[in-house]
C-alpha cells in the first residue's frame, strides 16, 4: 500500500499504520476519563500528529504553537499533553468540536477558534481544495506551513482524507524540489520562500497552488507563475467561517476571487461581512463580482487626517525595487524593506503622504506561518528601541 506520511529520514506510514498508531494514543485519552466535551492542547511539532489525530477519535485536541511562550499560552485555557497527560477537565467545548485552533486576535481577542464536524467533514478548506484542486491518492505537497496554522493542519488532514503524500522535510523552504511535489497550499510569502530553493526546479511537477492569508499582487502573481509553471488559484477565508471567496477563471489581478454561493458577503463602512460576522478586512467587490482585500480594519495609518493603507504602500514599495516589505504606524507612515528602494519611482507610485517616514532596510522580515505580521507588535518593538 502507498505510504501517504513520507518523513526525510526514510521513516514511511500508511494510512492502516498511522491509524493504528494513533489508537494507542486515543486509548489513553479514553483510559484517563476523557470523553467529547474535554479538550487538551497538544504541540504542532509534527511528530506529534499521531497523538493529535488520536485525539480526535475521543476529544478535541488544541493544536499549540510549539515555539509559544508562556505569556501567549496564558491567553487560552488549556492545559497541554506534553510529556505527562492530565486529568481531563470536562464542557470546555461543545461535542460538535473536532479540534481546536489557537486565535492570534486578529479577527477578535485571543482564544480558541473551533473546527466544527461540517467543518472537518463537509465544508472545510481541505474538502473545498479537494474538490477545485482535484486532489486524489496520486498527488502529493509538503510541511511548508506548520499544523498550528489552520490551513497548515487543513491542508494534513486534505492528504489524511484522499490517500495524497505528505511530505515531511528538515527543510522545506530549501530542498522541497527534491521530492516534486504536485500541489502547493499556502500564503505568497510562502511562494516566495520556494522561490528561494537552491535547489533546481527542474521537474515541473507542480499543477496546483492554492493562495491564502494575502493577496498576491500582479506582479508577484506573474512572476510565481512562470517559476512554478502553474497557475495560482488565489482565495480568501478566515479560521472562523472558512472558505469565502476562490478565484476561478476568468481571472483578475489583485482580486481573492468570486464569492462562494453558500457566502453571504457585503461590504458594510468598507469591511467585509460575512455571514453576519465582522472579518476585519476592509476590501471592495467590483461590478464583476470579484473581491479585492484592500487592508485591516485595525490597521489603518491615520496620518494628518489622511487614511492610509498599509497594503498600498507595501504594494508601491514592491513595485520600487523591494523584495518584501511590511508597512506599519499609527499616526505616521513607517517600512520594513527587503531590497532596495528606487525613491523617485516610489514617489510616482503613491502620494507624497503615504511615503514612508522611515525605511528600516533588514535581510528578513519575520512573518508567522501564513505570511502574516502583527503590525502594532512591530511598532512598539521600534518605539521600544527608540528608532522612531
């Protein structure tokens, strides 16, 4: 039988073998009294997604960003299956819970965003990748997103469901090449750290990518295509609806896409409002019907009186030379660039206004697993260091 979970080492399961490794740890769960209403947090290292399919069979496992501290990990609460299991604690959740995802606050406050049944079983983005992507036992991906991030354990679960291989690499930025992957899910960010392989790309394995967590901007989008030779298929969710928009053809530069026909999506004061709940995201739908994200609803710059995006400066400051770019403030405009920056083209691209008071030129921006940054953290970091 195919093996589905293939580690670098050589280590290989099939899906009869990872299911009965995981029953050992379901049978422990079960021993120890914990029944559907009880939830444990459990660390994403990969090695441990035995454990956290084996608690699905009995609870609902909360998948904990290894890497978090202890002051982040006092936002939710959950007491965490490391080395010793505890006592289980019982109506943490409701039995319509299969797992749990850990909320960086983005949409709201921290806490813990569930993954319901219809969820995992019917509406998830990994039955909706399934579907549009048509993925089958055939095809295969890699760790490139880590399982804390929801579309990191989506797109586990997606390979656990249709037979697909999972590839797990020490590092799959690097040497993903070396094992010719046929789909990619994942943030622009994510693309662009592929692109950076020094390993050559030279089996076009590669039939579908699936963007997510940002918009992918023209020119990125065209250059990601030609290394890739695929077409990007971009799309836009958040953890607590799912899926909300997919960009079938035609399709449309800077736009995530048509909405889904089960969405109910509007633009109310300029955010996006779906199915009565508040994104966050600001964003426009054209006469076409494509949606475009245009920024964060708590992200905006107010400088002067002049609202300002982040998204459009950092799209202008791409277009001027710089690889990467996060823009960040409060009441004025700063950057973070990768690259260099044409000033006189970046004074063509957006108003004098919006041009950034100071541009911090580092080799790396740190993004989280989606390509995401939390701009308010950036900028207490630079007043703290006494930069601005």
């Amino acid at each position: 039988m195919k093996p589905f979970l293939v580690f670098e080492n050589g280590t290989t399961y099939t899906k009869s073998q990872f299911d009965n490794t995981a029953k050992k740890y379901a049978k422990q769960l079960r021993k120890a009294g914990y029944d559907n209403t009880c939830r444990i947090g459990i660390y994403s290292n990969i090695e441990n997604i035995f454990k956290i399919f084996g608690a699905m069979k009995v609870c609902s496992p909360v998948i904990i960003d290894h890497t978090m501290s202890e002051h982040e990990l006092s936002y939710y609460d959950i007491d965490i299956w490391d080395k010793t299991l505890p006592p289980p604690r019982y109506n943490q959740c409701s039995t319509d819970e299969v797992a749990g995802i850990c909320s960086s606050g983005s949409t709201e406050k921290h806490r813990i965003v569930p993954i319901t049944k219809d969820q995992y079983y019917r509406d998830g983005l990994d039955n909706n990748i399934q579907i549009h992507g048509k993925i089958t036992e055939n095809d295969s991906t890699i760790n490139v997103i880590p399982l804390w991030v929801c579309i990191g354990f989506q797109t586990f679960t997606l390979c656990y469901k249709t037979g697909a291989t999972y590839y797990v690499l020490d590092d799959p930025w690097k040497s993903w090449p070396s094992v010719n992957p046929t789909f990619i899910i994942g943030s622009p960010n994510v693309l662009r750290g592929m692109m950076n392989t020094e390993i050559p790309y030279e089996n076009m394995t590669i039939r579908h990518i699936r963007t997510v967590g940002a918009p992918m901007y023209k020119d990125f989008k065209i250059e990601a295509q030609k290394f890739f030779n695929c077409i990007t298929t971009d799309s836009y969710g958040v953890n607590e609806i799912g899926t909300i928009s997919i960009m079938h053809y035609p399709q449309k530069y800077n736009s995530v896409g048509y909405i889904l026909d089960n969405i109910n999506c509007k633009i109310v004061d300029g955010e996006i409002v779906v199915n009565d709940f508040n994104t966050g995201d600001l964003g426009h739908i054209d006469k076409d019907g494509f949606l475009f994200i245009t920024g964060r609803k708590k992200e905006i710059i107010i400088k002067g009186g002049w609202k300002i995006m982040p998204y459009e400066v950092e799209q202008a400051l791409l277009d001027s030379g710089a690889t990467d770019a996060v823009v960040f403030g409060y009441d004025n405009v700063y950057a973070e660039v990768v690259g260099e920056i044409d000033l006189d083209l970046l004074k063509s691209k957006i108003a004098r206004y919006k041009i950034p008071e100071k541009i911090f030129y580092v080799d790396n921006i740190n993004r989280k697993g989606q390509g995401k940054i939390n701009r308010k953290n950036l900028l207490d970091e630079y007043k703290k260091d006494r930069k601005i």
